[in-house]
C-alpha cells in the first residue's frame, strides 16, 4: 500500500450492475477522477483554459475482488514513471484493507491547440515528483 497520496469516494446506486456488484467501468471512472482532481487541486491542472492538456494514451485494470454499492472506495495514487512529456500513473483501490483493483494510466501531456507533446514543467511536475514512490 505505498502510495503519496489517498482519496474517497463513495460508489452510487448506479454503480451496480445487473451481477450485483461494481461494473467494470467504474473503476476506471474512480481512478480517472482521482488522478484529475488530484491534478486540479494539487499539480495546477487548469482542464479548460491552461496551455497543456493531459491525454490518456493507455490504460489498465486488473481486478482482485468485488465490491458493490453502497460503499466508499479508497484510491492510492502514486506515479510510477514520469517522462519528459508523459507520466504513468498506478492505482489501488480498497474497500478498507481489502485490495479491489490496481490499474494504470499514462497521460501524454501536449499543447492544447497543436496536440503536439508539451514537457511537464515547473509546479506541475514538481508536484508529480512528489508522487514518485521508490
């Protein structure tokens, strides 16, 4: 359970598929939520005005136990490689102790208007620095 930073987030009614537990998309809605505000809220991430954008470029889940609503899930983020112009984020997510999933996203960061690669800089990647987890 090594990550920097920790989130919550209650599952929704919704959340539950005709199986009885979380669809599969919804851990890939947890995660993706959790790396963007915590991009917003702690590495600058302006999402609608800002120079750069962060595009996902590849992604993963590997699912190691049920869940089903209601629930509140725990997020670990860490970054597990981080590039000139991208960065690899890993997730856990837990009910209480127990491992659900872990995943993974990589976000290639680029101008907003070119879609050209742009380097992470400055806050953003001092920040993101602080997520690297030896």
């Amino acid at each position: 359970m090594d990550y920097a930073h920790w989130d919550e987030m209650p599952t929704r009614w919704r959340d539950n598929d005709v199986y009885g537990h979380l669809n599969n998309v919804v851990h890939y809605e947890l995660m993706d939520s959790v790396i963007n505000r915590w991009l917003i809220s702690s590495a600058g991430l302006d999402p609608t005005g800002g120079a750069s954008i962060g595009l996902c470029v590849e992604s993963r889940c590997s699912y190691k136990a049920e869940a089903a609503y209601p629930a509140v899930i725990r997020i670990g983020l860490r970054v597990g490689r981080l590039g000139t112009s991208s960065v690899r984020y890993e997730l856990g997510l837990f009910e209480g102790e127990r491992l659900l999933a872990e995943g993974e996203f990589t976000h290639v960061f680029v101008d907003r208007r070119t879609r050209r690669p742009a380097p992470i800089e400055g806050g953003m990647r001092a920040a993101m620095e602080r997520l690297v987890v030896a």
